[in-house]
C-alpha cells in the first residue's frame, strides 16, 4: 500500500473555498431527519402533536397533546435520535480518522480491537455491578487497554507498521472475544447473562437523557479533537517518510489520533453495545461525495453517520412490533455497501500496492 | 484423566451389570419354566416426545433428567427424590433455592454435574451414575442425545412449551417411575380446572377482557410473551387479553410499543430473580400506563417450580391469575387449595410462611387487590 501520488493535487483541489450551501444543505438533511424521527414510532402521535411539544419549551402554547403523548416523544423518542446521531457521528469521524492514518480503506473500529477491548470492559461491568456510569467506565479501561496491547504488540518488530497493528488489531479482537465468552459462560443465566447478551447485541432502545449526558461529552470532545487535527491527518495519510519530511511527528500523532478514536469508540459501545460497520461505510460513502481531504471528509463523515444510524434505527424501531436488532440492519447494509464500495473505488481513490 | 479412570470402570461394571441380568433373567425363566409368560410381559414401554418407541424392562430405579424443569416434574410424580440420580445444575438451583429444597433436603446431594453449561450431556459422569433412563430435550438436535445412547444408555426426550406436552411429561413420567395413577390423577386435575376456567370465561365479552402484558425481562430488555406462547393460553384462561397478541413467541420490544399497548395489568416472572414491580413503577415512561396508574403490576409466584412455565403445579398459577385479573370472580379459596394439592403432589403440609413466601406476598403486598391472598 502507497500514498496515491495524486494526493497532494486532491488536497489542493479540496482546499477550494467551502461550499458554505452545501454544508447547510447537508445540516439541514440531518435536522429533517432528526425531526421526522421524532414523529414515528409504534405509538401513534400526529407530527403536529410532536411539535407542538417541541414547541411549548420555547414559547408557552395550550397543550392539545395527552401526558404519555408528551412522555413518549421526550423521553423515549428524543433521547434516543439523539443518541442514535451522536454515535453515528462519532462512529463515523472514528472510521474516517482510522482510514486516513493507516491509509487503509479496510480498518475501522473493529479491526484495531477497540471494539473487542470495550466491549469486554462492558460486560464485565455488567458482571460485577450496574448502571451506565460503570460500563462507561470500563468500556473506555478496556478500549484503552486493548489498544496499548495492539501498540506494544506493533512496535515489536516489522517493518510495515500498518500490517503489523492490524494483526495485532486482529489478535487482541481475538482474546478479548474469548473473555467476553467467558464472562457469558460465568454470568448467571436468568439474570445477568440476558443483560450481556443483550447490550452486546447493540441497542439505542435503552437511551435515556442521564445515558446521553454521561455519553456525550468524551465523543463531542474527542471528534473535535480529531476534527482540529485534519490538516495532520491528510499529511498521515501521504505516508509516513512525506509525513515527516513535512515535519509532522508520525508516531505521537498517529497515537494521539487512535487515543480520540479509542474514546469515541468505547463511548458508544457503553451507551448502544457493538454497533458494527459504521465507521467502515461511512466515510466511503462521505469520500464519494467530497473526496479523500480530511479537512472535508471528517465533517462530511459525521453528518452522513449521523443520518445513516438515524435511519437505520428509525428502521429497527418502527418497522415491526419488536426490536429489530440493530447490528443485523448494520451488517446486512454495510457488508453489501461495503463490497460495491470497495470494487468501485479500487485504484481511484486508494491503491494496493 | 481421573475421569477417564473412573468412567471406564464404570461402563465395564453397566455392562456386566447388563450382561449379568440377561443372564440372570433367562436362568430364572428357564427353570420356573415361565419362558411363554415372561416372553409376553411388555416391561415398561412409552412413547417419547419425538414419536420413539423406549423400552424399559421394568420401572426406572434411577433417572437422570436434563431439561431444568423436569427433576421437579420427576419429584411430583414420584413425591421423593430417592429414584433421582442426577439433574441439571439450574434444576438443583432451583429447587434448592424453592420451596421444594426444604420438603426434599436431600436433593442437595444428587449429583448436578452431568452436564455442562448448555445442555450437552457430560456422558462419563452420566455413566457413572448408572442410570435406568436419561431424560433430555428433543429439539436441541441429535447432538445433545447421540452422545448418550452411542455409550448404551437409554434416553428418552421432552418438548416444552404447551399444557399438552406439559402433561405429556407427567404421563411419561407416571410411566416410567411405575404410578400411572398420580400421573392420571394430577393430568385429571389439570382438565377439570381448565374446563371450569374456559366455561367461566367463554362468555366474556371482550371489554371485559383487560389487557394482560407478560414480561420475561423488564431489567436488561423489555422481552414479552406473545401469541402461540404458554403466557398467552393461560392469559386468556384467566379471562385476560394478551395485550402484546401481534407479536408471536417471546420478542424483545422498545418502550413506546409498551406505552402503545397500555396493559390493564403486568406480569413479571420469577426467573429474573431481581425485578420487582417499582421497576415498572418508578420508569416515568411507564407512568401512564393503566397497569400503573392501579397499582397492577404483580411478580409471579414461585412455587416447587416457577409458575409461569407449564408444570405440575399450573392450575393453581391460573387460578391465582384469574383472581388477579378478575379480582372476585372466583369464589374458591387459593391458599386452601395450595394447602390440599401440596399434600397431593408432594406430601408436604404447606405453612402459612410457606405459603406467603410461595405467592411472594412481600413483594406483591403492596398491589391491588394482593390482600385476597392474604392469610385469614
């Protein structure tokens, strides 16, 4: 795998002027989105009725909705679009970030082990106490400590820094995928095990405002980390001999990179479980559209993941009387996508070498 | 390896214990020249749930049963644990933790480690307790029962799900363990009280149905009981209306959809051991709920076995429903008739704090109309 040697001209090609329109259209998609989401579910409330409750916290109108109308759309409904966007965000900026510092099209999230790593400090805080605030933490212990795992493992030996952190990506998924089924193999089968199984499965039903509250601040900061170093990831992605050569500190930047990915990462499998693919799909979906410029492509990923896990949600809790499970709607998506994706941009945006 | 040491030995000794018997029994036929008689007795035969023939030469002396409800079916049947030679570890739990651990406390000593986690039998250990018949489900696949009857034992499978095969356990087990009469007795109970109950309740108009939503879990997912579930049949025995009827089975649903369903009164099983009905009460989604709103949220009862699957005890769980839902439509007095089918089923004289710990009057104090299941 190479830097494309047309890259620099791209950049330069990217560094046109924003097209301020275009952004405010892409905005306004993901508010609609976000409107319309409010308005279904399997509790029938007119769009008028909806907004009419949105309304009434900014000016005071005569209520011409029920209490449970009014409960469901905010305490049901809005934290969970929410939520459903913030990750999809997050997911989305995480996958782009990854793409870009290994320059590799394939990796995200899961490939590195992060997802592995949390979701075992999820299940593991599931085990031995409750509530969200230990999940959280520990999902983010174990993110974390996955990925100073797949580092100490990389730096080893090879020469090829990208392969050798992907298998060790590989690896780690590998053994924190044997303890979580240890964990399920201890856990007690009518009480405990369904909580794992269940969280582990990827969810946004359980979204409450306390859940988002705890959520939201470590994805919004570290996406905007990520978003102020986009300059530093394009100059990543030409390699790393241009990289330095540019006078970037590869190492320190990669990691601090992969550190705000771990975060975001770690967060939303708290709040929502193993929710696959997005940060895999998205950003080729976003680099379609504006291309492989960071500067554009990091924004661009996070609105189209915020109105593609809204969807996909909005999918999974209206379509039918139960749940459907939202990593079958991901992976039944994403893998097709994915793979078209994958042949149509073979050798136009990314190359192997 | 210890394992291997001891099970070989063991297989040798079923073998020659096999061996031994045949031999015994055709001496014994030769010279009281009963050969023709002999030749004539069926033994013990049955059919299992999935249509196979078993044969027995007599009844079980010793039984292995793996489907988690089953030891506490076999102990019905047989009113005592001798003849139980092995169960599953969650059975063991269960009885130990119930009311059923303190009628039978030497049920604590019958070995539960024949099998693994899953359900896929632990075939040495099975062999070394030399069983006459092991019991297992039928629709776990070959895999789970192969394994046993490669190694010579005899196994016999179980459906679950409905009264009819809930009772086709009772009379496989009345078969096997020689009481056809308890068997019969305990399925002629069952009848009549289902006959009453549908009678009772044929001329219900749907308005004066409530709306019955069952909870398998309330704490990690909201899971239901929907149509073609047993929750379903008894909910509509007691009179009640499944209010989660559009799905079918057990299926996970979001909150909305509850909100959508408004239930009249909610059920919660007992095998979530923590869940209690301020679970319910105290998610402000759920305050608008009429189930909520009336304080009708009850936690099912746990008697030898849980009651909210099918079992021995089941008509006693419809009627304590029926007098839930239907709060005075019933006459008849539950705790009496606890008192009177404990003494039948297991020979146990029930106590009041049996009684109460059984229809968790404690948890479910607080609940409409709980107090009819108060001590007089």
């Amino acid at each position: 795998m190479s830097a494309a040697t047309e890259t620099p001209d791209r950049i330069g090609a990217g560094a046109r002027l924003p097209r301020y329109a275009l952004w405010g259209g892409a905005v306004a998609v993901l508010a609609v989105c976000a409107a319309y989401s409010l308005g279904v579910g399997r509790y029938p409330i007119s769009f008028e009725r909806v907004y009419g409750i949105l309304v009434s916290h900014l000016v005071p109108i005569d209520t011409f909705w029920s209490v449970s109308d009014q409960r469901v759309v905010e305490l049901i409904r809005a934290p969970r679009v929410l939520l459903a966007v913030l990750a999809g965000t997050g997911l989305a900026v995480a996958g782009a970030t990854l793409q870009g510092v290994f320059r590799n099209p394939l990796v995200g999230p899961q490939i590195i082990g992060v997802s592995s790593g949390a979701a075992f400090g999820g299940a593991l805080a599931i085990l031995l106490f409750s509530g969200t605030s230990a999940i959280l933490g520990l999902a983010v212990a174990f993110g974390l400590a996955a990925i100073a795992l797949v580092y100490w493992m990389s730096r080893i030996a090879g020469r090829n820094p990208v392969l050798m952190l992907v298998l060790s990506g590989v690896v780690v998924s590998a053994f924190f995928a044997a303890l979580i089924a240890l964990i399920k193999y201890v856990a007690d089968p009518d009480d405990k095990l369904p909580a794992i199984v269940f969280w582990l499965m990827g969810s946004f039903a359980t979204a409450t405002f306390e859940k988002l509250a705890l959520v939201a601040p470590p994805i919004v900061v570290a996406s905007l980390l990520l978003f102020a170093m986009r300059f530093r990831i394009n100059v990543l992605s030409l390699g790393d001999e241009e990289a330095e050569g540019l006078g970037v500190r590869v190492e320190a930047s990669r990691w601090f990179a992969i550190l705000c990915v771990t975060v975001i990462t770690a967060s939303v499998v708290a709040a929502a479980g193993i929710v696959g693919w997005v940060g895999l799909v998205v950003p080729h979906l976003a680099r379609m559209v504006v291309g492989p410029d960071h500067r554009l492509l990091i924004p661009a990923s996070a609105l189209v993941g915020g109105v593609y896990l809204l969807v996909i949600d909005d999918v999974a809790r209206v379509a039918t009387a139960s749940e459907i499970p939202l990593g079958v709607i991901t992976a039944l998506i994403g893998a097709p996508v994915f793979a078209i994706l994958l042949r149509k941009t073979q050798g136009s945006g990314w190359k192997h070498d | 390896m210890s394992m291997r040491k001891r099970s070989k030995p063991g297989l040798k000794r079923l073998r020659q214990t096999v061996a031994t018997a045949r031999i015994a029994a055709c001496a014994i036929v030769a010279a009281t020249s009963l050969c023709a008689a002999a030749m004539a007795d069926p033994g013990v035969q049955f059919k299992d749930q999935q249509g196979r023939d078993i044969t027995l030469k007599k009844p079980a002396e010793r039984v292995v049963t793996i489907p988690i409800p089953a030891a506490s079916t076999f102990i019905a049947i047989d009113g005592k644990t001798d003849r139980l030679v092995g169960m599953h570890e969650r059975s063991k739990t269960a009885i130990m933790d119930g009311i059923l651990g303190k009628i039978f406390p030497k049920a604590k000593d019958i070995p539960s480690d024949i099998v693994g986690k899953g359900f896929a039998p632990n075939v040495e250990a099975i062999l070394a307790v030399r069983p006459d018949l092991v019991f297992q489900w039928a629709n776990l696949g070959d895999e789970v029962v192969k394994p046993m009857t490669n190694a010579g034992l005899t196994v016999a499978t179980f459906n679950y799900g409905t009264e009819e095969l809930s009772q086709g356990w009772i009379s496989i087990m009345g078969t096997v363990l020689g009481r056809p009469e308890k068997a019969k007795a305990l399925i002629d109970w069952h009848n009549a009280e289902r006959a009453v109950l549908e009678k009772k309740m044929a001329g219900l108009p749907k308005n004066k149905k409530p709306r019955v939503l069952f909870f398998l879990r309330v704490l990690s997912e909201l899971r239901v009981a929907g149509d073609g579930t047993y929750n379903d049949f008894y909910i509509g025995l007691a009179g009640g209306r499944n209010a989660a009827k559009e799905v079918t089975k057990f299926k996970v649903v979001n909150a909305e959809q509850v909100v959508a369903w408004n239930p009249d009164v909610i059920l919660l099983t007992a095998h979530e051991h923590k869940s209690r009905p301020e679970d319910v009460y105290n998610n402000p989604v759920f305050a608008g709920l009429s189930a909520v709103k009336n304080k009708r949220v009850y936690k099912v009862p746990l008697g030898g076995y849980r009651w909210d699957p099918p079992s021995q005890e089941s008509p006693l769980m419809w009627k304590w429903l029926t007098k839930v839902v239907h709060p005075g439509m019933l006459k008849d007095d539950l705790r009496a008739e606890m008192v009177e089918k404990y003494r039948f089923i297991y020979g146990h004289d029930l106590t009041d704090d049996e009684i109460d710990s059984i229809l968790l009057l404690g948890i479910n104090k607080a609940q409409a109309n709980y107090s009819q299941f108060a001590r007089k």
